[in-house]
C-alpha cells in the first residue's frame, strides 16, 4: 500500500482525492511548507500537488522533494507545461471522483471485467475512464502505469 501525502489549499479537491484514494494512507498538507515538513518525518511513496490557490513553482517544489525524499513519485496537478516536465507525472484539474476510483482500481491486480463489478459500473465505462486516465498521465497500458506508480 502506497503512503500519499496530497499538498493543496483547496478543500474541494482534497475531499476528491481523499475518496478516490481512500484505501491508502494519506496524508495532507494545505502548503509547500508543510509538505516538507510531513516529508521530513513520515516515508511518502508519492507526492501530489496542486490545485487552486498553490503557487505555480513546481520545479522548485519537486527538487525540495527529492532532496528529502529521493525515490517519492511527484504528480502535478494542473501544471503550466513548463512546471510538468520537473513533476513524474501531472494531472489536469478535470480528473473526476470516478477516474480517481478506476485509477486505483487499476493498481490492483483485477481485471476490466473485476473492476466493473467492483464498481458496480459497465465494463466499456471502465474502459472509457482507463482511456481517459492513461490520455490524462500520459501512459498507454495498465503495465506503464503500474510501472510509473512503482518507480
């Protein structure tokens, strides 16, 4: 199970992905500040900023990160293009509750089919949202995407 550490002052998209991420430890942070000191402490697996309200520095943030925590997974969320290239991935600020609940559904070991029934949702909505969520981290299979989660 991955530790996550969500850092955003926006309450609206905190709640989203406190429930799409519900299986996970989370942890969160409402600025950089205290991002790093949670990371100072506590061993996260992935980082994911972003929102209204933080500020656009991603580059900066991403290299205080890995000073602290070298092998934690950076995602961005709504990046300038610039700012995505320092973050492991990004996300765009329209990933909905239910790509977030697939996106977690997809890191297990469950099939399509497993994952609708999980879901209590069609098999081609499933793979709708996989298509969405591999278009939206810039990945093309369910390996790539384990992969780039693992590393």
């Amino acid at each position: 199970m991955n530790t996550i550490l969500v850092v955003t002052s926006d309450d609206a998209l905190r709640a989203r992905l406190m429930v799409g991420l519900g299986d996970h430890s989370v942890f969160t942070a409402a600025n950089d500040a205290e991002a790093l000191k949670t990371l100072r402490l506590i061993e996260i697996d992935v980082v994911v900023r972003g929102g209204a309200g933080m500020p656009r520095d991603v580059g900066a943030f991403v290299t205080r990160v890995r000073a602290i925590a070298p092998s934690a997974l950076t995602v961005a969320i709504s990046a300038t293009a610039e700012d995505a290239e320092a973050a492991d991935f990004t996300l765009a600020p329209t990933l909905t509750q239910r790509e977030l609940e697939v996106l977690r559904w997809l890191q297990t070991e469950l099939s399509g089919p497993e994952i609708a029934d999980a879901l209590v949702i069609a098999l081609s909505t499933v793979r709708t949202h996989t298509k969405s969520i591999y278009a939206k981290l810039n990945v093309h299979s369910k390996k790539e995407l384990a992969e780039a989660l693992s590393s």
